[in-house]
C-alpha cells in the first residue's frame, strides 16, 4: 500500500494547529508529509521543514514554489493532498491555486473571508472535481457520529430547540498585544476576517448543529461584543436561531469566558428525548429518553451505529482525544483517495468529512451574523441558498 | 422559646409546593402549623387539614374565614405568619388582605400577575411594615450566598457575561389534559397569568442573576414559543439580555427540554474568573480563577463566608437538598420575626429573603419579557424603576 | 391525627447528630418532641431543653429521672418513642432502660459496645415486642432502596463482588486534643467502643452491604491502623471479605483520607451488570448493565421501584439530602407505631428501618474486625449467628 | 532530522496493542516503521506488513529472520529500535535476543513470565547498555507526572494511604472459548503466565503507585479469584498492602466487574491532602488539600510541572487520550536514541519511561500477589531486592 503524499501550508514552528494536522495525518500510518512551505518568512519555513525531515528539494520557501515545483514532478512522486492551515487570509488565494491545478485539499476553517470567495471556490472544485475537506474537525469524533445516527433516525422524535455552545477564556485579557502569535492573527481583521470569535469558533458551533441535526438556519438574532479594550473584532456572541421546520436555537460563544478552556458543547431537544455531548469529555454521549432512566453511550461500544464503530481506533475505557478526532477527518480524505486511485471500493461511511458546501454555508453564517448584530431589526432572514 | 403561629393558605393534597412549605417550616421546631384553610375546594381543605393535625376550629374552609377568625383571637393566640402557596390568580387577593391586615406573609412566586397589582402589594407593605418574603426559594442554597459573596467582593473581577438556564422537560407533552393539576394550572392563563414558562421558572432565572450579582436588566430581546400543539402560554423562552453597565446574558427557560428535570444553573463570568452553580447539585459551587486550578467549593466548609456558613446544618459531605434550603428562607423569615417580638437583636446576616421589590421585579421582568417576545423592534428597554 | 410524642436522650447543644435526629423526626409534621434529657450535665441539658421549646416538667436533667416520669403519666400523654442520641458508652444502659419498660426506640448506632450487650438488649425486645430501630441511616435514601430492590429482583445476575467505602479525613490530625467534642469521644476507647473507624463508619458500610444484596459475610481480613500519632483507636481500615456463597468485598473506612468528606459509596458487581450508589450524590444510583449503555437512575422518577417512590418528597431535579434520608427512618417507625395504634393497616413497604438484629450484626462485625487485624491468620471466620 | 527505524514483533491484523504502539510511534513524525515481523504465523504476517506499506525485502516471516537480516545490514539502514507486542510468552526469547543483538527495545507488559527471566534480561541490558522501555504507558499520561511531581515535592505531606484499583468487565463471561483472541491468550497460563488480572492490569496498577509515589511493598496479603466456571488464571485480585514506611494499601484489579471499561485509578492520601486520577478522564487531576477548596487541575494548564507541560501536545481543553500517553513513551525513548546519536543534550525530563527495573519489579509482583493468595499467613514478606 503506497502512502498518501501530503504537503502543507502553513503549520511552521509556534503554529498550533499545524502540528495538529500533521500528527492527525501521519498517526495511522496511511500518508506522509512529502512537502511543505511551512511559513511566510522564509528562514522559518525552512528551518521548520529541516526539524520535520523534509528533503531539502521539497521543504519549499513559499507556497507559489511549492506548487509551481510539485506540479512538475512525476504523478507518481508529486504530493497528492495538500494541507492548507496557514491564517485565514491566505486560505482564499492558496487553496483556490492548488484547487485550480487539480490537487486534493484539507483546509482550515473558516474556510475563506467572504462568501464571493466561497462561490468562487465552490466553482473550482466542481470544475476540478478534486476532493476537498474543511476541518470542522470535531465532527470526527465518534460520538458526534453516534448522535448525528440518533437524531437523523429519529430517536429524539421531531427537533425543538438546540442550544450549543463553544466559550474559551484565553482572550480574556489583551494577549494580542504580550506576543501571542495565535490571538494576534486571530484579532486581527486583516488576517482573521470580519469576526472574533464567531469566525473561529461560532462557526465550529454551527456546523456540529447542522452536521447532527440537519437543520437549516432561517432567521437569526445576534448580540456580538468585543469586551477587552480595543479589541476590533468581537469577542463574544449570543445568538437566538430559528430553524426552518420551527425548531430555536440558542448559539453562544466566546473567547472571554474565564476559566472555559475549549467547552464546546451541543444540547438537541426533541419530543421523544434529548442528546448532549461535549468535546471536553468526548468519549461520552448523553441520552436522555423520556421516561427512562438516562443514558451514557461511550465510544467503542458495540451497540453504537456503524459509522461511530469505524471511527474508533480504541476499546471502551481508552480515551480517545482531539487529534483522533482530526485524524478521522484525513482517514476520510485518505479512504475518498484511495477510492480515486481504485485502491478500494466507495464505502459511504468512510466517506465523511465536511466539505466546500459546509465550508461556504459556515462563511455565510458568520456574515449573516455580522449583519444581524448591527442591526435594529430582531430577525434577519440567514437562509443560506 | 415560643414557636412561631403558622397559617397556611392552599397547599392541600397532592399539591406540591404546600407540602414543601410545611416541611421548610417545620424542620427547624421554630414554626408550627396553627391554622389553615388548605384547599379552594371546602371539603378538600377541612380533610387535609384533618390530616395535618389541625384542631378543628382552625381548620378554615376559606381563607376569608380564617382571616376573620383570627384577627379575632388574642395576639398570643393567633397566628403570626401566613403562607399563601395558591395557584397563582389567588396570589394578589389573598396576599393583600392578610398584608392590609398586619400577618406576616410568606408568598409563593411569581407574585401577582401584573406590575399594577405588584404595586398595589408595595404600598400595603410599605404602609404596614409587615414582614413580606417571596418565596424565590433558590437563594436559600447555602452556595448560592457563597456566590453572592463572592461576585460582590469583587472575587471575579469585573462581570461580562452572565448564562442562566432552567430547563424543564415535565411539559413536553400535553400532561394539563391527563390529569396532572400542577400543568393544569400552570398551562391556564386564567391561574397562571400571562406567562407559562417565564412565569413558572424564567422569573426564578431573573431572580437568581439579580440575587447572585446585582445586575440591573437594561434591554432584552425575548423569543417565546408554546411548543405543545395548543397550550396557549409559552412552554419554551430564549432571551438576550444587556444588563446596566455592560454586561450581558443569555437566559433560557424551558418546559419542554425533555430528559431535563430540575435543571437551573447559572454561571457567570468576569475579568478574573468564573463561577458556576447548579441547583441538582447544590452542595458545590465551581470557581474558575483565570491562571489557576478549578476549584469546587463545598457546603459546610470551614473557608465559606459567614452567610453560606450560617445557612447550613451538617458537616460538608452530608448532601443538604431542596427542603433544606426552602427551609433557610422560613429561617429568615422566623429570625426577623423574633426580632420584632424582641426575642433577638437584628442580624442583617439572617435577614436575608427575597423581598416584595424582588417579586415585583420579576413581575415587570414577566410583563418585558412577553412584550420583546411579540415585537419585531430587537432591543426593548426594561429597566424596573 | 394525633402526632407521636418523641423523648430524646442526649443531642443537646453542640451535638451533630441529635440536631439530625430533631430536624428528621419533625419534618413531616407526624411528629412531636415531648420530653427530653438532652445532655449528661444538667445545666446544659435544661438550657438545651428551653432553647427548643420543651416545657420546664418534661425537661429532664438526666435520663432517669425522664425514664421515672414519664412512665408516671398517662398513657395520652406520655411519650411513645424515645430517641438515644448519646455517645456509645450509655446506648447500652439507656437503651435497655427504655425497651424494659416498653417505649419504642430509635438509637443510635454502633448499638452497643459488646455482643453480648448486643444479645441482652435482643432479649428485652422480643420480650416487650417494641418497635425499635437503629440509625443505620444511609438506607433511608430512596435510591439505597432501589439498588436493594434491583439486587434482590436478580436485575444484576448473579452478585460476584462488592466494594464499600467510607472515606472521611475529618480526623487526619489529632483534633481531639484541640476542643472538637465530636471527636474527642470517638477516640475515646471508653465511649466509643473498641474500635474508632470501624465501630463510627465502617459499620454503616457493612450495613450498607448487608441492607442492598443480602450477602453475608463467612470470613474476613482486616488491616486496622491508628494513623494519628498517641490515638487509641483505629482511624483507618481496610478489609478483604468472603461472603457466603462465593462473592468477595472489599471494605474500605477511614477518618484520615485527607480531603474527604463523608465519601459512602458501594459497589455491586453481578455477572449481568453492576450499580454504583455514592451518599454524596444520593439521588442518583448508576446502573451498568453488560452490551448496552450505562444508566442513571434519579430519585422520584416513575421507574422506580414503589419502596423508592414511597421514601421520596419531591419531584426528580429537587435535591433531597441526608436529613430526609434520616426522616425515612423516622417516617417507617412512625408507621409501625401508628399500625400499633391502630390507625394504618400494615404496609410492608412502609415497615422500613434497621432492627436490633441489624445492631448485632453490626456490633458482631465491629468485633470480629478487631479480632482479625490483632490475627496473624489470615482468614478469621465471621459468620453471625 | 533523520527518522528513527522501527522495527515490530507482533502487532499483526487483530492485534490490539501493536496497532496502538505504531500509532504511538508514529504519531509525531519522529520514527518510522522500517521493519516487521508481525505475527506468529507466516502469512498473516506477511499480508499484515503488506498493508502496513512496508517493503518486501524488510518484511519478515519470523522475528528469527528479522533479527538476522537486520543485523546484517548497514548501521544507517537497519532498525534501531525493536518493538515487541506478541503475548507475554514470547517476550523472554524475542526481547533478550534482540537485547543481546544490541538494538533498542520497546518491550509490552508484563516483561516476562519469571523473575528468573528478569534477572537474565536485567543482566543483558547492563551488559549492553542498550535503552530498554517496558510500556506501563499509563505513566505517559501528562496528569501521572504531575502527581508525581506533586507526591515527591511533599505537596501531601507524609503519605499514609493508596488505594489502585483497575477494573474492567470484559471477561466476565467466558469470551475466550468464542472467538475472541485476545481473551484467549490472555487467560491461556501457556501464553499468558501464572496471573491473568494481576499479571495483566494488575501490575499497570502496582507500577501506577511505584511511580507516582515511589513506595516499595513490605508485605501484601492477596486474595486472588477465577470467578468464571473453568478459567484457570485469576480474574479478579484484592490485595492489602503495607508500604515500608508505613503507608497502607488496597489494590482491586479485575477483568469481571461488568460495566466497568478500562477503570484505572488511584488516590494518594497524605496528611496535607490527597491525589485523585483517573485513566477514563486522564486530563485530570483532582487535588483536595486540608482546609481549602478541591482543586481540579487540567493537562495544557501554565501552572504545572514541566515535566507535565512537556508531556502535552494540546492546549487545555482539546482532549489528549490513551495514544498520546503511549506516544510519551515512544518520544522519551525517541529522545533517549538522539542523545545516544549525539544528536540532542540529555535532558532528564525527557528521558521518562518505565526501565528493564521497572519491569523487573513488577514480575515479582506478580510472583509473590499469587504465592500470597495461596497462603494462609496473612502477610507475605514481598519487599523487592
């Protein structure tokens, strides 16, 4: 079996989410990093590629040399996959190039700046036909499949109110401005985009309650703040949802919640019984049928659904954690691949990762978002499509 | 030590909260049940009396007649304190004659049914100065005034954001048409008033964040919804809130959440910290220093401020519930009582109930809260005062 | 109704646990305190007395000379029930005093120091055919008896191992010498008994064992330790158990696990699944059948057997803590007393509270725990009766 | 940076713990799989190394073939590092020779079947003086270091009590005899040696408490059990300990108690405060010192040890499981091979894994809990070396 051949941009040295993608990808054993631009300065990008084991012909000063480059190679040797998670402003330009010159892209989210972009990105990929991912990594956790099963199925009977949350505390105070590189970009609305803290973690919201519920965002109503001096994006969110069918919704998130550190959590009502999961304690899924006592499901166990079976790596009692969860994102980018080289047959449930639709139905929501909480009226119409 | 007169009006069999009541009372041996008249029905009433021990000339068919009849028995006779824990239409009539006629009251919440008629109660109790508590019995949890304490010492910095929650799942269905008397009456605008789950819980909600911090309710946008097919009061409420000074909220109360029980939890967050508290697990309050370990604080503590201390009756670990801290506000009640008879010297520190401005206060946050709900404007002023 | 004249013996101020007994016996209103010689010194026994509202002719000084008096007056009037909340040393002589002339008991626990008190104190009961019951308090909760009726039912299989735990740090230093009454009579070989952990707190759990599967124990290994430098009895014990049958236990006490409140809890392990019940969230009991989700069940649901159902006050979600567990003792007394009356029929589920047997069982475990720890064999036969 | 060669012996299709030691491996892109012998028998081992990816000429029948082959090649192309993950019998024979060859070993738990076989392994390792890992991975655990950490710095005080316990279910009925392989070996004496939970998670257990707190056994007293009919290793263990020292002792292990997963947990009481961790929730660490609220500290956290901070790969809040954990040993070891490559400084903190002692150690373990559960002394003399 030939290992999948990954370059990345983006994910030098200090970069968090970098080396979360480069150790989701390599854990099983089915890719290998073959090639990297791994920074805008090209000392560091180089030094990172050094550090990593790249060969020097492959550990590329920018991304434009890497694909000029790779795209000479023989097929046999060129990357297949590449792995976009530089800051957002760079996501539009170097995703839509590797897009347009035919390679398989991973890229972080949110996934571009403006929904222009998105369309125009959306484009590209149906003309290229390429397979492209957006890491809205914490549907890769099992038990987020498990209840994605639960409620599609109907267990819950019909859906009336979510309430999901993401609050994180670690920009609580200016660390923009004492050299945190994560919260300077992320502050920034020149690299980060129109929004704080929906941008980078409201839109992880929206997507677990779309991807386990199926439920599509009507109306919304937000209430945003930048609550440390001097902020220029927000850094707080609350909003009031309306889902088509008739379903509301409750979306919180913010970076300023002291002592939150990454409490992402999703509630599902439904007339039959309730859901709750939380990726703090991700091998758990709380059901709660009515009248009957509740119900903890864990991950590995033999009653959940196939697809939170296949996602699992571990028995019951093993935790897994956030880098599995990102792993079954690139083990799915890897299966769709190999499906493609004809290594294996198209197996639907392997088949399961957010895609350019999500990617571009997430950018709209934090637009809409935007718009709504500088506005008087109480509900703005966020049909997306 | 002569114990305290207790009448009781309503809070005959199967009701709920009456029996609560009793227990709260009782608990201590600083009450006695001296009178009643339990029941609007006359032979339901003069039963439950019956079976409570009552002597039968204080065992009243009608709150008119126990009112007349022990204004005029001698002081050292009749009762001093009257708890009044009728459905809720009954709340105003009952409330005012026994304040016009100098009792103690003890009144269930929500108060009365209109910002008018709460008005009506401040002046009689302003012009008798009888001793009136509401019973928003949830201040009465021992870590509730830990977190009282600790929010206005400052502990927590500067408040941002304040999330309250009491999620309910008992009215899923339409229990009010199969015999259930405690969703009979609370479904029914005629007994409830204007209001089902605001009414019912979300004024509890209110009252807790005030309670807790202090916050004054500046705007809010409120978006009920009845989700059981033809209940005519809400059974679900999601709200935005922007409290004087900047903070801001997010309040949830729901009937319908299904799997939930009695699940009211508030958290709140400042520059310096956290704290979380959930009533189905009272005994904790959770402290989330920024820079710091979590820390869970619990009842009975050594290092808990004076007020949480004098709250409690067991050791830390002996689990102390729902009657107990019910009982803290009869406590209250009783110890100020006794300074009026001059068996005491006043103790602020044991004076500590919610008062006839906190149940006005939750009536004018009812009365907003339904308004916002049925306009398009976003934001509508709600100050009380 | 007539409410049940209670005497008390001890639990004057200062006292923990006749506080307890008061707040549980009044609580549901069926009870009354009549009479009571509350402390060995007079003073303080008569001061205790005023401060809860006794009247002067049955506030007693001592004991005997309550025992004198009451059994002086009429029938209508006297006491019926006589609570014993003393220190161990006097359980014995009070005890028997009171059974022998034909009040009803409720005392305290471990019930006497010797089994051969133990047998005497049998002897005067099934003599005078009194209702009498011992505070082995924790199967008062609703949820001790639904994991009692689970077991029994056969729900868990065949029951393969137990482990019971009580875990208190309270006595991690030597406080005794530094003014805690509490503890400086359980450390006191003279009043307490011969063992201190094991005799305070290992004998609930060992009840606690015996109340829910019904196993009893053939042969033991006990470790026994005095931690505390200069203590005279055991502040730590830890315990290897054969039950009859074929099951193990382990039993775990002690009074320096630092950081530990008053941490009850079981566990029973079956070959169809196990329960977990833990005082400190007692109403709760965890249910893990094999191949399929993990329960938890809640105090006041349906679902719930009808002993569980009968032993609770409020709804699910509504805390209810150690005083109403205790005031379930109370109640299933109250209830055979009233049968003796003639005012209920019997009712099973009701007759509901530890015997004198209970006591010597205890008694005997406390004995033969001793026995095995000074052993050099390991396996010490402990069979009762 | 040139990769670390890996070679496997064991670990083919089915096998559970090589699929996690490869993960492990390669997890942070610091080693690579070079060569395999992957199973015992010759197809599936082949078919394994195919999908695997590795080459033909390194993928080997036998780990005889392995061993010859690899010695044979150039020093810059053949394994450095062997890892070995068949069933225990095997590793005596494959560690000692690969040992004595001179490579790197990364051997699984328990070491080997004898102390005499540690004795020999022990001397070929000095011999040597090749690194040689033994994977009680739960040290690798971030949260274990920093109760290390904590434990040696005299945050406790003096330690007076441990209690481990590692409870599972999955063999609670008799899974070997239908199809499940690894229940086979594992309660197969042959394959699995004198001990089937002591051998297999008891001794996890026992090197938990070795490392966190550095006690060595005195004596232990153990009472071993096969509860399923006809399995002849033991499937639950209860053993008291005494510590020299002083401290006090309970190890639980068993592989019957239904419902539980992989429940691996200890608590460490001191006189200033106890420890809590639990495998199942391994980010972590309840702390309650005497006198001050419990702490709970989480893995990310700025405020621990460095050795816990270096240990970590996510921020707070973004889980880290069982894989990560077994990565630390691989990086400890990976790190150990650098500085012997003179490509790193030592560095103390890195070079962090359980030695051919360690391993040592808990083979006599094993030895003495069965020679002790056979005895009718109470306290066997168990004191190592």
């Amino acid at each position: 079996m030939r290992k999948i051949r990954l370059g990345m941009v983006g994910g030098g040295k200090d970069a968090f989410i970098g080396a979360v993608h480069r150790k989701a990808a390599l854990m099983d054993g089915q890719i290998e990093l073959a090639a990297g631009a791994l920074s805008s300065t090209k000392e560091k990008a180089l030094a990172s590629g050094r550090e990593l084991g790249l060969p020097d012909d492959r550990n590329y000063a920018t991304w434009e040399e890497m694909l000029e480059s790779e795209v000479s190679l023989p097929e046999e040797e060129r990357i297949e996959l590449i792995s976009i998670v530089t800051p957002n402003h760079l996501h539009f330009p170097v995703a839509s190039a590797f897009v347009d010159a035919g390679f398989h892209v991973v890229l972080d989210k949110p996934m571009v700046h403006t929904s222009t972009e998105a369309r125009e990105l959306i484009r590209l990929v149906e003309k290229t036909g390429i397979i492209f991912a957006v890491t809205y990594n914490y549907i890769g956790y099992p038990m987020v499949r498990q209840a994605r099963h639960m409620v599609r199925r109907g267990v819950l009977g019909e859906i009336r109110k979510v309430i999901v949350e993401y609050n994180q505390g670690w920009l609580a105070s200016k660390v923009e401005e004492s050299g945190n590189k994560q919260a300077a970009w992320r502050t920034d609305p020149e690299k980060s985009g129109i929004s704080g803290a929906v941008g980078d973690i409201g839109s992880h919201a929206e997507n677990l309650v779309s991807t386990i519920t199926g439920l599509e965002v009507s109306e919304l109503c937000a209430d945003l703040e930048s609550f440390v001096p001097g902020r220029l994006l927000d850094d707080d969110a609350n909003l009031l949802i309306r889902y088509e069918g008739g379903a509301k919704g409750v979306l919180i998130a913010s970076q300023v919640s002291t002592g939150e550190e990454n409490a992402l959590s999703i509630r599902v009502y439904g007339t039959e019984g309730s859901l709750k999961w939380s990726q703090e304690t991700p091998n758990l899924l709380v059901f709660k049928p009515i009248e009957a006592p509740l119900q903890v499901l864990t991950r590995g166990s033999n009653y959940l659904c196939e697809e939170a079976k296949k996602a699992t790596r571990l028995p019951p009692g093993h935790p897994e954690g956030f880098i599995e969860a990102f792993a079954n994102i690139y083990a799915s980018v890897a299966a769709a691949i190999r499906v493609r080289r004809g290594e294996m047959d198209p197996d639907g449930s392997l088949w399961n990762f957010p895609t350019v639709y999500d990617g571009a139905r997430g950018v709209h929501f934090i637009e809409k978002t935007v718009e709504s909480s500088r506005s008087d009226k109480k509900w703005l119409n966020a049909r997306w499509k």
